[in-house]
C-alpha cells in the first residue's frame, strides 16, 4: 500500500472528526452507524475495484449503449445522422488526417468527407452541453419515469433499503428514501411522506443530506458524457459513486445531529405508498410525463448555469479591478478569483482524500502540488458553479495531460453529488413543501445536511483513492502506455 492509499484512509477518519466536531451532540456517537457505514463503503469498493471490476465495466458498457441511443432524438432535430453537434457513433470513419487533407487540396476544400466529425477538441463545451448533454437528461427522465411504473426500480430500491436499515441501525424510512436517492433526488422522500411529519431532527437531516450526496439517474448522463471520452469508464463508476456515497451521508448526518429518539420507523421498512384519488399512469403516460420533467430539469440547469457563472464571472470583475490598486494590495488582488479563494478553502480538505502528496524539497513536489491544487478549485467551484462546469475542466485537464488518473479518478467521485448552492433551494424548498408543518426544521437543517453531503462526497473519494493502484486499464478504461 502506497503513501497515497494510507493518506485516503487516513482521509475517511479525518472527515469523521470534523463532522463530529461541529455535532449538535458531541456526547452521543451511533459508533454502529460509522463503523457500518465505513464498512458499507469498503466493501463497495472492494467490489469496484476488485473482485467485481468486471462487473463494472460490464454495468458501464451496458449503460453506454443507453446513453447512445439517447442521442438519437436529438441527432434527429440538430442535424439527422450526418449531424456534427450529435454524431452517430455506429457512423463509419472515412479516410484519416492525411487523406482528408489531400481531398480538400485536390477537391472543394469546404465538402463534407465522410467521417467528418467535430470532437471535444473542436467543439465547443457549450454545445456539447447544449445539444447532446440537456437531451440526455430529458431521455433519462423518461425512461427512469417508465421504470418506476413497470415496478422495476422499486425491488432494487427495497434491497438497498434493507441492508442499510438493518447494517446501520437506521429509521426504516430514512433507508428507504436514501436507497432511492440513487436513482431519483428529491422524489425520493415522497416514498416516505406520511411518516414525514413526525420524523426526528436527525431522519429529516439524513434525508436531506442523502439528497445532496448523490446524484439523480437522470443527470448521470449529463455527468458522464463530459468524461467518456477521457474516462471511458466514467459511466460504471458514477452508477458506484452514487450508492457508496448514501451510507456516508448516514454516518455523518447521524455525526452531525446525533439520534435522540426511537423513530416510528424504526427496525422495519414502510411500505411504498400510494397517492389516494389518483390514477395511476399507463406506462406511455409515465414516459411522456417524465420527458416533460426532464424539459424543466433542462431548462433549469441551463438557467442557473447562465446566471451562476454571470455572477461568478462579475464577482471575478471586481477582483480584477482592484488589482488595479497601487501598492501590495493590487499585486495580491492579481491572484485573486473566487475559484481560488474556493480551492483554498477546500484544499485541506482535497488534500485528505489523497489525490496527490506533496512532500517539500522532493523532486515531484511542484508538480504533486499543482495536482492537488488544481482538485482543490475543481472541487470548490462545484459549490457555486453546479458540477457541470467543474466536470469539464476537469475533462479538459485529463484531456491535456495536467491531471493524473489518479486524481481524476478520486474528483469525478467527489463531484458525483448534488452539494451546491443551486440544489439547496430544490432540496429545502422540496421537503419543505412535502411536510409545511416541519418548515422550520428543514430550514434550520438545509446547511447542515449540506455540510454532510459535501463530506460524504470526499470520504466518497477518499474510497475511491484507498483502491486506486495505478490500474488505468482495468479502473479507468484507458490502456496502459
């Protein structure tokens, strides 16, 4: 075991502490809680990165053939099957470099040759987004909709459902709900609605923090079309992220606001309950009812990516302007960004999941700094920025070369997670409006639940770099050179 991997676990202990540290309760641990939890996660990744590694490129490789056919409706509007912002990716390859170049000498250098095609280094990120990535989520949308419908999630959501419950020693409703966190986000505390009103302060907490650390399957390929090509493998180990981080988010929710009471819910797990007075949808319905949720969902993710980098952007402005200044104050506002100031902020805490280790007076420390501080901002601007704009740097520096596998393995875990301002008001605003009578609760429990679902994300990735040994080929997807 390398320094690395005794850093990451050394990482999953430190995040314990400073949950702990900000408790409303230091004097109570659920010590079967963390250590199940911790265990949980452990043998996850045990199974990602070992015995199972096949398993995972095979989910990953099944979960690719559904994010290319979800392309297809929108090569159909921007473009058919010759379109250059949606490729097809059965199209045939025509001739390389040097034969294109010789077609467009001797002939029409502005016709088509087949196989033309723009890539990720010709293509604008924001068409990428625009066109192939939003259309996904609405396909996912869908298709998650159906799913539920034919009752095919559900079984998978109860299994889940049970071993946390009877592992952690959990509220049945709270395992149901984060169990469902995997495939949905604030829909899954609809499955435990009727006991909302009278759940504890730590239940409602560990429900909101299970929403903030993992992702809907519905933007998992939004996620995943930004590194597929850098991280072929990106696919299965979101699908991993997901469920690894909801056992984190019980143990430092239950870190943070320590259970006081017996749940009602407690050592069983309710049942799925039925909406009274309504009709229940054919599966076409539940199809086209979830594509016109996954256009809401689209046009708010483009709506509060356009306004949060407008307002970083003029944050930034400000910053730039008084660099302006004479003196030492213009010279240290030079190096002033609000991306900076979040990589500082969070670079204690990038440093214990052990992405990279920096040792002073050593010949690779500049570039292991560089590393790790390049995470550090990566991770950060997600709390304003959303995950979209940081998974794609985070493409892009994979892409140049200035990120090593293994720190772009251990981010794309860590960005695997709703924690951003943006979600805060859906999340809140969401459980809010399922239980008025317990506003006041949730209210005071949005920025904790916050602050445990951010934790969770980095014990996520500190698994993530406990197994990390180097092996592009089989973790990654990429050959070793």
């Amino acid at each position: 075991m390398s320094a690395l991997n005794i850093l990451s676990a050394l990482g999953l202990v430190g995040l314990c502490f400073i949950a702990w540290l900000g408790s409303e309760n230091r004097r109570i641990v659920s010590w079967n809680t963390i250590f199940w939890g911790i265990g949980l996660q452990l043998i996850v990744g045990a199974i990602v990165f070992g015995i199972g590694s096949n398993v995972v490129v095979w989910i990953n490789d099944l979960l690719n053939v559904v994010l290319d056919a979800s392309e297809a409706g929108a090569r159909f509007l921007f473009g058919g099957g010759n379109s250059a912002f949606v490729p097809d990716p059965s199209r045939l390859v025509g001739p390389g470099e040097p034969g294109r170049w010789l077609v467009r000498t001797v002939g029409a250098p502005y016709v088509n040759v087949p196989g033309d095609r723009l890539g990720p280094d010709n293509l604008n990120p924001g068409f990428i987004l625009a066109f192939r990535s939003l259309p996904q989520v609405i396909f996912f949308s869908g298709l998650v909709s159906l799913l539920y419908r034919l009752n095919i999630i559900q079984p998978i959501v109860a299994l889940f459902a049970k071993i946390f419950q009877r592992t952690m020693k959990i509220s049945g409703a709270e395992s149901l709900s984060g169990a469902a966190n995997i495939f949905v986000g604030i829909e899954s505390a609809i499955a435990v609605k009727p006991f909302l009103p009278e759940m504890s302060r730590s239940e409602l907490c560990a429900i909101l923090a299970s929403c903030f650390g993992s992702i809907a399957s519905s933007v998992l390929a939004l996620y995943a079309g930004l590194l597929r090509p850098t991280f072929p493998n990106i696919t299965g180990h979101l699908v991993s992220a997901s469920i690894m981080t909801i056992p984190a988010c019980f143990v430092l929710a239950k870190l943070l606001v320590p259970e006081t009471t017996t749940p009602k819910t407690f050592g069983h797990i309710p049942e799925d309950p039925e909406e009274e007075g309504q009709k229940k949808l054919n599966p076409v319905d539940s199809l086209i009812v979830g594509a016109l949720d996954g256009v809401k969902m689209a046009v708010g993710i483009a709506a509060v990516i356009i306004a949060i980098l407008g307002l970083v952007a003029l944050f930034n402005a400000l910053f730039e302007g008084l660099s302006q200044l004479p003196g030492w104050a213009g010279v240290v506002f030079q190096y002033v960004t609000l991306q900076n100031i979040l990589g500082a902020l969070f670079l204690p805490l990038t440093f214990l999941t052990g992405v990279a280790l920096p040792i002073p007076f050593t010949d690779g420390f500049q570039e292991n700094w560089q590393v790790l501080w390049d995470s550090s901002v990566i991770i950060g601007r997600r709390l304003f920025e959303t995950n979209i704009p940081p998974y794609n740097t985070l493409a892009q520096l994979a892409r140049t070369g200035e990120i090593t596998p293994r720190a772009m393995l251990v981010v794309s875990y860590v960005l695997c997670g709703f924690t951003h301002f943006a979600s805060y008001g859906i999340f809140v605003g969401g459980l809010s409006a399922l239980v008025p009578s317990r506003r006041s609760d949730v209210s005071a429990l949005g920025f904790k639940a916050l602050w445990a679902g951010t934790l969770a994300t980095l014990m996520t990735g500190c698994i993530a770099g406990l197994f990390f040994t180097g092996n592009t080929d089989t973790i990654l997807g990429i050959p070793t050179p």
